[in-house]
C-alpha cells in the first residue's frame, strides 16, 4: 500500500467516523486536523472513518455499495469500512450503527506500519473503542478527543429508548477512556463529566473547536435576492442538523406565532421530513438543501439572525459546532436552550445575541421582534460574534492546541504510557 509522503518521521493514525466530504459536525474538524498535521508536521497521517453519511443520514451516492476502500484525500489516507446507517433514530437504531462501526473495525482495521501514536474524535463510542484497542495493540499513546458525551446525549437527546440505554453508554465511555493517555474536552463543561467518568483532572485537557469557515466576502443584499428573501423582510436561519436533540418544532411553533418572521431551516438530518409536514401549513418557514461549502459563509450572513435550539433537557453533552460558523458569519445569534449548559456560557461568554428558555416560542418570537426593531444593536451583537471567532476561535489557535495535546501525548508515551496516571502535566502544558 502506498503511504502518503512525508518528511517529519512520525506516523499517526486518527480514528473518526465523520470525515470529508461531509461538511457538517465533526468531519470539517477531524479532515482539517488530519490534513494538518500531514502538511504542517510532515507527519504520515492514517485515518479510520465510516462512509459518508451526515448530516443526511444516508449513504453518499459515490459511496453505495462500497465494503472496504482506501482514498488519497489531500495527502491523508483515508481507510473507509462499511456500516450500518439509521434513517431514523432510536436507541436500538444507534445501537446497530455503533456496533457495525465497531464490527467492521475490528474485523478490517487499517493495514498499515506501527503508528506513533493513536487519536480519536469521539462522538461515536465505537471509534473511541476502535481507537483504543488498536493503541493497545500497537504499545503507543491513545488520545481521544472528547466531541459528545454519549451516556449523557442518550439520556438528554430524547432519542426513543435513550434513558435505558444511558448507563451503559456511559459504561462503555468509562472504559474507553480508562486507557487514554490525555483526554481532550471541547468545552470546560464537559469537564466534570469526564471526570466523574473516572479520568483524573490532571489528564484532562481543554480543546476548543475552531472557526472552520472562511468569512462571508458577497454582499448580503445580493445573496438575499438570490435566495428570494425579500429586503425588509426579518430572516431567522437555522443551519445544521435536524435532529431529535435540537428540538426545531420550536421553530415552527414560532413561525406560527409570528406570520412576519420568514423562518428558515437549511440542512438534513432525521427528523427532516417530520418538521416538513408540520411546516407545510405555514407560508413562513422554507426548509433548504444544505448549502454548498464555498456558498455557505455568503448564505449564513444574508440572514438578520441566526438559531440554534436544543431540547430543555440537553445540558452538558454537547456544544453544537454551528456556533463556530455563526460568529464568523457576523450577524447576531439566538440560542433557545438551557441557561446552565456549554452552549449558554459560549453565548454569553461571546456576548454575540440573545439567549431565551428553551422549547419557549414566545420568548424566541420576542427576542427576533426585539433584534428586527434595532437593527443598529443587532449589528453590534453580530460584529461582537465575529471579533469573539477572530479573537479565540481561530483556526491556527484550535489546531495548534491539539498539536501541543499530541506532542506531550507522544512525551508521556517516550516515558511509559502509565506515567501518564501517576504525573501531573508538566508546568506550561495547555490547560
């Protein structure tokens, strides 16, 4: 099998279910990441990743019917294996999926030289899983990246049969991560979740994602007029997954309250069709194809704001990585959901829109009226947002601190795996 070039020495395989082409959720993450490392670090970069199937939750076209295969992406080698894709979602559903995932990993891993170390992007448990069986089997440094808490989503998405199944995710994810030399969190408050898992404080890193979008470079009026959105019209825009954790009926429930407010929903996801048959009636709400990449900066800022909603119940599993996008796109931001959970403090903390109770379409229609009548203060909140991407959400910054958590990984491996158990991190280590 033919190896990527590279000049620095080092191989590395990364395991993540979501990769490119998909350009929503983790995949953008773990592509520039991979990508990288084998440009910037010379690095022979392996990754082991499903087969394109998000946010859709269907099979790519170019991929159907494929088992095994290797791509040449950008100087990466991607090895995909085949698995099981739910178009609905259930607990036993996502149960099948993880264990076909898992399933094919272990029966077809990547055939390729002893890695120097091995990463996971874990919002799936079964790379997590993959991941760390083969760092075990090859004696290198395991380091996962903590995207989504699963025990906790399964308990808080309100996927059916998810409380039944919540321990023992969390029972898998402990042990997951029982073997992991550093583990690195998305956000502070994924800590004391991670912890209570049995991690050790001293072992727990934090890895912010980063702005992955470029900013928008075309006037907003000539994108409106392309979309159809009419000037003077308010447009609230949801972009993303549509899926049972977001909790989107708020938004149409919204659109009924407010017949002026053009709501719109561009993405996929499973629960797609569902909020297509309760929007039917409302000549207010459009549901959108998801956006092309070099088209998507351009359609986010053409909106006056820009939504993110989530289940009352979704706390501290995760933080959706839309918000990234949005503060680059520089229009303010709504968020309906949990006033104590990570998606709350990045709002406040960027200080980029408003935040209303979740599941609360009065309140929502209150804040988009209160933005649409001062479109002066709504330009400062979203210039707010763009400077807080700019200031902290950088690229460069986001990569560099996984290639600083890497490079101690790979000193604690130097050193003995276990060392990593028994040590504090080394003055000046990334926090």
């Amino acid at each position: 099998m033919r190896n990527p070039p590279g000049s620095g020495g080092e191989r590395l395989l990364l395991v993540s279910t979501n990769y490119a082409p998909e350009q929503a959720g983790i995949g953008p993450y773990a592509t520039q990441l991979a990508e990288h490392w084998a440009h910037e670090r010379g690095a022979e970069v392996h990754v082991l990743a499903g087969l394109p199937h998000y946010p859709a939750w269907r099979t790519d076209p170019d991929y159907r019917g494929r088992w095994r295969l290797v791509d040449d992406h950008a100087g990466v080698l991607v090895h995909r294996r085949r698995h099981y894709v739910p178009a609905r979602q259930s607990a036993l559903r996502r149960a099948a999926y993880e264990g076909t995932i898992l399933g094919h990993g272990l029966l077809a891993p990547p055939r390729i030289a002893r890695p120097d170390a091995v990463v996971a992007q874990v919002p799936s448990l079964a790379g997590g899983l993959l991941a760390a069986r083969l760092a075990r089997r090859y004696g290198v440094p395991f380091l996962p990246v903590v995207q989504d808490l699963m025990g906790a989503a399964a308990a808080q998405s309100g996927i059916s049969g998810g409380g039944r199944v919540a321990a023992l995710a969390s029972s898998v994810e402990r042990r997951m991560l029982a073997g992991a030399t550093l583990v690195g969190v998305i956000h502070e408050s994924f800590r004391e979740r991670v912890r209570a898992l049995g991690v050790p404080a001293h072992r727990i890193r934090l890895t912010p994602n980063w702005s992955h979008v470029r900013p928008p470079s075309r006037p907003r009026a000539e994108t409106r007029a392309a979309l159809g959105w009419p000037e003077g019209r308010t447009v609230l825009l949801h972009s993303g997954n549509m899926g049972l954790k977001q909790g989107l009926d708020v938004l149409i429930e919204a659109a009924g309250l407010a017949p002026e407010l053009l709501v719109v929903l561009m993405g996929d996801g499973s629960v797609r069709d569902h909020l297509e048959r309760l929007a039917a009636p409302l000549p207010n709400v459009r549901l959108l194809d998801p956006a092309p990449a070099d088209e998507f900066p351009e359609i986010l800022a053409a909106a006056d704001a820009l939504l993110v909603t989530q289940r009352a119940s979704v706390l501290d599993m995760s933080v959706p990585s839309k918000l990234t996008s949005y503060f680059v796109a520089a229009r303010p931001v709504i968020a309906s959901v949990a006033g104590n959970g990570g998606t709350a403090q990045e709002l406040r903390r960027s200080a980029a829109g408003r935040l209303v109770p979740p599941e609360d379409p009065a309140r929502l229609v209150a804040a988009a009226r209160e933005l649409a009548a001062d479109p002066v203060a709504a330009d400062a909140l979203g210039a707010r947002g763009a400077a807080y991407a700019a200031g902290h959400l950088s690229r460069a910054a986001g990569l560099g601190r996984l290639s600083a958590l890497l490079d101690e990984a790979l000193a604690v491996g130097a050193a003995g795996v276990g060392a990593a158990r028994r040590a504090a991190p080394p003055k000046g280590a990334p926090a």
